[in-house]
C-alpha cells in the first residue's frame, strides 16, 4: 500500500511537533527543517487542527504544538483520518464481472485491514523515540535561536 504524500508529511509535522514540545513550531519553520512544501503544510495543520491533534495559536509567538500526548495518537487511526481512501481495489470502476462474488477483494480488504491494524500497534511516541537523532537530522535548535 502506497500512502499519499498528504499522509506522510501529517506523520512527519506531528513528529516534528513531538521533537519540539516545549515551543510554538511556525508552518514555515516545520517545512524547512523538515523538507516540505509550506502551502501544503498549511492545509494539513488546518485538518489536524480540526481533528484535534495540534493547537494553533496566531500573532507573535504563535504557531503550533501537540494537542494530545504522542503515545496516545495510534499511527492507523491518523493515516485512516488523513488518507483520502485506504480501498486497494476499486472493482466498480474497472466492471468487474466477478465483483459480487469475488474472494481476491476480500483477500485485499483483510490485507488492509491488518495494515491498519499493524499501524495501530505504534504509536507517535514510538516513532520519535529517537528523539536525539531526529532532531539533529532536522537540525532543530531552539526557537529562540532562529531567526524569524
């Protein structure tokens, strides 16, 4: 299964977001130490804002910040809530003459299944438990420390 981009910079923002936990973290900011385009970043923090993941805040000192504690944000329920469809097999599309009554599909949908259940076995806690390495890999430095 291939997740879309949308998905995995929505993974990549929140642990972004979990390496910096003490500070507000600006759109600009997450997608230039983390390689990604900023109007896209601008409309996945407004959909994770309206889930409930992350905090916005504008003005001076604004920005964004974990809304939720990281070992609770299961990673399939987030790519289930950023993905715009997780079917591996559009049958209606293709006019499948067996697609009433065919065990491949079921095979797929259970194959998904499992994928998102596999995901839902970590959490963004697990993902960012090595909290040092990322950070120097995203060359993280204190707010403060960046020029606006």
């Amino acid at each position: 299964m291939l997740l879309s981009r949308y998905s995995d910079n929505s993974v990549r923002l929140l642990m972004h977001l979990t390496l910096q936990a003490d500070q507000n973290v600006t759109v600009g900011q997450a997608a230039k130490h983390g390689g990604m385009s900023r109007n896209h970043l601008m409309k996945i923090s407004q959909q994770l804002a309206q889930l409930g993941y992350i905090k916005t805040a504008r003005g001076k000192g604004g920005g964004m910040r974990l809304a939720k504690d990281p070992a609770s944000i299961r990673l399939g329920d987030l790519i289930c809530q950023t993905e715009s469809t997780l079917a591996i097999i559009r049958c209606d599309r293709i006019g499948c003459p067996v697609s009433g009554n065919c065990i491949f599909k079921k095979c797929l949908t259970e194959a998904r299944d499992r994928f998102v259940e596999t995901l839902n076995g970590y959490t963004l806690a697990d993902v960012t438990a090595n909290s040092g390495q990322l950070g120097n890999l995203l060359k993280l430095v204190p707010q403060s420390a960046e020029s606006p």
